[in-house]
C-alpha cells in the first residue's frame, strides 16, 4: 500500500505549486543559499509535507547552478554501468519518454549483482523444480531483509521494483522472493581452536572460548547484544523516524567504532572480541560510527526469521530489469572521458575514439572506476574530486564451492538447511544454501567463505596470479594454495576430516571484489566524517546540474541494492529539476513514490568550504 492516497499526493502539490521557481532559461542560476540545517529540523516535524513541498519548489534543494538543455538539443540521457542503479534509472526514464543509452564497461549486465553458475549450459535448460536450477551461487547481493526501507524493490506497491518487473516478463522469467534462512540451529562457532554450537547459550560467551575477556557482562550478554545495547538510542530514532535519526547519526559522524566504545569505557581487548564476534578484522578502527549503526538497523528492524532470497540467484533482478527497459546495455563500452559541449550538452568518449553527445550523464559506477575517467572539462570543484577520490569502499571476496552432495544435511553434530557458521580462521564465515533444501538431488553448492575487510584482502590475495613477465608478484600457484586452505578451514571449522571433503569436492569459483577493474571495492563503507562532510557533494549535479551521480555509496543504503535503486530515482529527479519539467516531476513522484529526504541530500548538512 502506498504511502500516500493520489488525493492527499495532488493536494501537497497544488498548494506547493505557488512556491515553484520560474525555470532559468540560458544563463547560471545561483540557487538562493538555505540554511540547510534548520530545513532539516524543519523536515523532521512533518517530514512528507516538507518533502513534497520541496518537490515542487526545489529552491532548497542543495545550492548549485541550473541550465536548462536548449531547445535544440534532445533530452537525451547517457547511463554509465549497466548494474542495478543504471538498469532502474533506464526504466524512469522509459516511464517518463526520455531517451536515453547504456554503457557497460563489462561483458555482463548486473554490476554487483552477480550469480555464477556452476553450469551455465545445465541452468539455462533447468526449471525450478530441477536440481540443476540450484547449481549456483550469488557473488554479489544475495538477500533482502524485510523491512519498509527496502519497500522500492521487495514491497507490493504499484511502484516496488520486484512486482513492476514480474507484470511485464514470462513466467520463466518471474522474480520470485524465496526464504532465506539466516540463522539456524546445529551451524557453528568456532573460535580459539573451540567450537560450539550455535544454540549453545554459551557459543558467544568469550570464556567459552578461553578468550582473556574479564569483563563479567560478556559472560552473561553476546558480544553482538553488548554492541546493541550501545547504539539502540540510534537505531530506535532511526525507526521512529529515518530523518531525525540520521540527523542524531551526525553527531557521532566523526567517530570510529573503537571510540566510540572506548568513551563508553570498553577496554581494547573487550572491544577486539566484539569485533571478532561481530564484523570484520579492522572494521572498528575505519568504520564510522554512523556507518555500523547505519547496519545495525538494518539488522534489528527486520525479522531475522523472514529475510527473503532470490530463487534462481539475485541476477533474476537485473535479468528481469534488462529484459523491460526498452534500450538494452551496450557491453564492453569503456568510456573514458566525459566533456561539456558549448551549448552546455555533454559528450562522452567511449573505447577511445567514438563519441556520443547526451543532454545529461548519470555516471551508475563505483567511484574508484569513476576516479579513472576524465572528467576536467567538467572543472569538478576540490571537493566534488575529494569525494570520488577519498570515499571508501570494502574489500569483499567470495569463494564458492561445488560438493558431490549437501552433506552438511547430515552431519552428526546435528543436520541442518540454510543458515551460517562462523570463524577466527582465515573463512571466517561459511553460508549454507537456502534455496533449493526442498528440491531432492540439489547440488552441493556453498558459499564456503565469505568475508570482508583485512579478511577479505588477504584472502583475495590468493586470486590475484597477475603476468608472468609484466607484473609481480607472479604467484600461479595461489589459487591451489586457496583452495586447500579454504577447505582445511571449512573442514575444521564444521567438524569433519579434510579427506572427507576433499572426496566431496567438485570445483570452485572465487571473485575479490577489490581486486575488480569494474569495481574496485565490494560496497561503500564509510570512514569517520564521510558522511556528513564527504558524501554530500555527490548528492547533487555539477556540470550546470547536466553531470549526475548515483550509485550504492552516494546514498544511505551503502551495500544494499536498495541504495542503487534510490540514488538512481535521485538522479532522474534531478534531471527533471534542471530542465524544469512540472508536469514530468509531478508524475513521476505519483507513478513511482518517494524516497528519504535523506537521499534527497536534503538531510541536516552544512559543509565546510560551502560557496
């Protein structure tokens, strides 16, 4: 259900209507500057009237120069990366009857989202009640909680991305949302060479583990409850409202987590098990605080029991996307530079030597890619280049495995289906298949490490063999080194024999998300200050608001696809703002709702160095 009846949507915009600005018709527009902090706290006292008020009259919306393109020049618009956030902006526009391409650097659709298939051939032939439909495994994004944030793809509302899609495909290419299982008894705890069961009351107990931890509350609360109890203050004024909540986030923006927990009076050694126990090696000492808590509502306001998958692997989604957009990505299109025109009209440069000319660009990539396109002609300011270059992004790997069976199934410790196990060992985690546990025969697909952070770097190592005569180290032999370990680990780790599961063992598939050109990192997670000082000058246009950025990072949903899908809806919008079009922009907010103020770059913010 909608958040909003169409009544109360045209009511809003017609009393905001009077507010709206005059487009500008051929020179600069200097928005009159705002204190944006108090249009903030004006926000969080009722903070849809404010939204749709700024609909209309975008005079607040962030303070940057608007030309409107000539009428000579087509509305055209050029997508950069054909991931989530590209393929969803292309179906806006399709919404909207804005043309517009797609250039994909690589040689598949998807980005981030990305499932391998053990058997491509053996897959493409399958149907769900096949085993050989479940012979893969989800190297990106893999599962969405349920919660009303991510409601834009996995809700039921006209506007929800996952029912959009499924009224438009064939039945072999619905979008069906499966359970996931998260946690789930019998699955493991293994830490200082001891391992428990994750029932165990005591599996998350640091004495249990003979871990010199003295502080008597780990005894009695887990080490993730411990970490609860401190930021539920936040993650409860997230709840209550997004907006107001983030606001609070901003207070603590420039902490680290190690900080933060050591002004609360935690020791080292205590906050070191908290972070083995709950994240990755390193995380507390870069993750800023706004950015774990930012994850842990995440966690806390969906129901750990009702997390759902998507059967037959995530790439459902933007296989499901591509097939409705009516321009499809254009794979293996480098583009390598984009210019501004003089009658203010982009040109990108793609493969070197072709060029194409656009009304205006919606760069999807991640920023490390984008870092490596020039955009001079541009004339970014210092801080624009400051955060595509300084934003940061996760190192995240993958292993997946092949097994003869699910033998996990039968385990004497105790058999289960789904859910995770977990590790000080080099794996540190290890994800059991959720799809497929009712299909008898399913193949023995797992996810036997899954890891980020210094985790995720020495792991990822191992895949990196690089040139024999034009790059060092050459190491031809890591990637066997890998696999043993990972399946030395994986045996220690689930109690049974390396030779047990080297008779099982079929093949592998590993991907090190920072070690990607395409992608130079996994997902964006935030330093100290990022967030409110770093992230907000990518939240609007440059370029005369012709040059838009989206993406995962450049919204409050880092590492989720609903990040993607709301800067993308960001972006759209702010391409009907430069050119003016009323009637488009009320149209669009009735066919495909809202989104956070948040994501608007309307949040409380005042940069340093503001002009």
């Amino acid at each position: 259900m909608s958040l909003f009846s169409t009544r109360t949507l045209v009511t809003a915009l017609l009393l905001a209507q009077s507010f709206a600005l005059p487009a500008p018709e051929s020179k600069p527009v200097q928005l009159e500057e705002r204190n944006i902090c108090n249009d903030g706290e004006l926000a969080a006292k009722n903070p849809r009237a404010a939204f749709f008020r700024k609909v209309v009259d975008e005079s607040n919306y962030s303070n940057h120069s608007r030309v409107p393109t000539p009428k000579d020049v087509p509305l055209k618009v050029g997508i950069i990366g054909g991931g989530a956030a590209g393929l969803y902006a292309a179906i806006l526009l399709d919404s909207l009857g804005i043309d517009y391409d797609i250039h994909e650097v690589s040689g598949r659709i998807g980005g981030r989202i990305y499932t391998y298939h053990f058997d491509q051939e053996a897959w493409d032939k399958s149907t769900p009640v096949d085993p050989a439909y479940y012979d893969y495994y989800d190297v990106g994004a893999m599962r969405f909680p349920p919660m009303p944030y991510m409601s834009r793809i996995i809700g039921n509302d006209s506007w929800s991305l996952i029912p959009y899609i499924n009224a438009r495909v064939a039945e072999r290419d619905q979008v069906v949302k499966k359970h996931y299982i998260f946690r789930t008894d019998n699955t493991f705890r293994r830490f200082n060479g001891i391992t428990s069961l994750l029932q165990d009351p005591n599996s998350a107990s640091p004495a249990r583990y003979d871990v010199p931890v003295f502080n008597s509350t780990f005894n009695t609360q887990s080490a993730y409850n411990v970490w609860k109890a401190q930021v539920s203050s936040m993650t409860t004024a997230l709840s209550a409202n997004f907006d107001t909540g983030f606001n609070l986030l901003m207070k603590y923006d420039s902490m680290t987590v190690r900080e933060f927990l050591l002004d609360q009076g935690f020791t080292n050694t205590e906050i070191d098990w908290m972070e083995t126990i709950n994240d990755a090696t390193g995380h507390y000492d870069m993750y800023s605080m706004s950015q774990a808590v930012l994850e842990q509502w995440i966690f806390d306001s969906a129901d750990i029991d009702n997390w759902s998958l998507i059967n037959g692997g995530m790439d459902m989604l933007t296989k499901g996307m591509n097939l409705i957009v009516k321009n499809k990505p254009v794979l293996h299109n480098r583009v390598s530079d984009i210019k501004k025109n003089a009658n203010g009209s982009l040109k990108i440069v793609v493969n070197g030597s072709k060029e194409y000319d656009y009304a205006h660009v919606i760069s999807t990539v991640p920023l490390g890619a984008l870092q490596a396109i020039n955009m001079t002609e541009l004339e970014l300011n210092y801080f624009e280049n400051h955060a595509i270059r300084s934003l940061n992004y996760d190192p995240s790997t993958k292993i997946g495995f092949k097994f003869k069976t699910r033998w996990w199934e039968n385990l004497a410790t105790g058999p289960f289906k789904g859910g995770q196990s977990f590790t000080d060992l080099p794996i540190r985690r290890c994800v059991y298949p959720s799809y497929g546990v009712d299909v008898p025969g399913a193949p023995g697909t797992m996810i036997a490490s899954y890891v980020w952070g210094q985790d995720a770097s020495r792991l990822g190592s191992y895949m990196n063999p690089h040139n024999e005569k034009q790059q060092a180290p050459y190491q031809p032999e890591s990637i066997d080194v890998m696999v043993d370990l990972t399946l030395r680990n994986l045996a220690e780790l689930n109690g049974v024999s390396h030779e047990f599961l080297l008779s099982q063992f079929e093949g592998y598939h590993a991907y090190d998300w920072y070690g990607s050109a395409y992608s130079n990192g996994a997902f964006a997670i935030f330093g100290p200050g990022q967030f409110s000082s770093t992230l907000p000058w990518l939240m609007r246009p440059s370029a005369d608001g012709h040059m838009h950025f989206a993406g995962e990072a450049l919204s409050s949903g880092h590492a989720w696809i609903i990040g993607a899908v709301n800067s993308a809806w960001r972006t759209v919008f702010e391409i009907l703002c430069t050119e003016g079009l009323e009637d488009k922009k009320k149209q669009f907010v009735e066919q495909w709702g809202v989104i956070d103020e948040v994501d608007m770059g309307w949040y409380n913010w005042s940069p340093e160095g503001f002009p």
